[in-house]
C-alpha cells in the first residue's frame, strides 16, 4: 500500500503493518511486475514510476514519464497527473506485460504502456504507449 507522502507500507493478509519504507515521491498508487517480483509505483507529481525490490528494500531504477507524449497532448492543468496503475503479463511484450495508467482528469484518459522496468532508467515516451481510452468520469 502506497500514501502520497512517500510512504510504501508492506501489510500482512489481517491487515497489520509488517513494514514501512519511505519512497521519495506523491504516490498514488502501486502494482506488481510478475516476472521480476518488483513493485512498480506511481508518483504523480513528478510524474515518475519508482520500481522498488521488495527482496531489498530498496528503489532500483525512477522512469520519468513524459506525460504530454504518453496522453497524446498537454494536460489542461499541470497539478492533474496519473492516479492508478495495474500491470496485466502478457508474454511477448517488452517487460512481459502491459502497465494501465490512469490520467486523472483534462484529460482523462486510460494509457496502455510496455516497457522494461528491470531495464536501465530512461524517459517513457510516445514509443511506449499502445493506446490511449478517453475515459468520462461517473457522478454518483
């Protein structure tokens, strides 16, 4: 579980904290890459994904997300970022799989993305992206 003050917290099934780690960052949400075992985490301001080994304890690589490229235009506002993120193996893709985003708003959008993240850092781009959802928020 992630808090937007850099806070990784590891929970047991009951829900009892069994670790906290402090990643730099507003994260907003987290995901697991199966074929590396590595949590991928979002961090919205920076607009960064932050990959932690949890066999460590440590970050081992920050992907900077070139958000303009990724949503197919600037966002409308810049405190406006990415709020979720799944990853879905898929076996042939660069990383094993395909990592969802989800941009919060102006615009909303679902991003599909494939990348390594036990690669070497690098900026996430335009070349990254397999598609691109608008996405139309339900009022309740």
């Amino acid at each position: 579980m992630v808090g937007d003050r850099g806070t990784l917290a590891e929970l047991e099934p009951s829900g009892a904290v069994v670790a906290r780690h402090h990643v730099p960052g507003n994260l907003e949400d987290v995901t697991v890459h199966e074929p590396s075992g590595r949590l991928v985490l979002l961090a919205e301001k920076k607009g960064e994904l932050v990959v932690w080994d949890p066999a460590t304890a440590s970050e081992t690589a920050r992907f900077t997300l070139d958000v303009a490229a990724i949503l197919g235009r600037e966002p409308a506002e810049a405190n406006q970022g990415f709020e979720g993120i799944v990853f879905r193996a898929e076996p042939g893709r660069p990383g094993g799989g395909v990592f969802h985003l989800v941009h919060q708003r102006k615009p909303a959008r679902l991003v599909s993305l494939a990348f390594d993240p036990a690669g070497p850092a690098r900026t996430l781009g335009a070349p990254d992206v397999l598609s691109r959802h608008p996405s139309s928020p339900t009022r309740t």
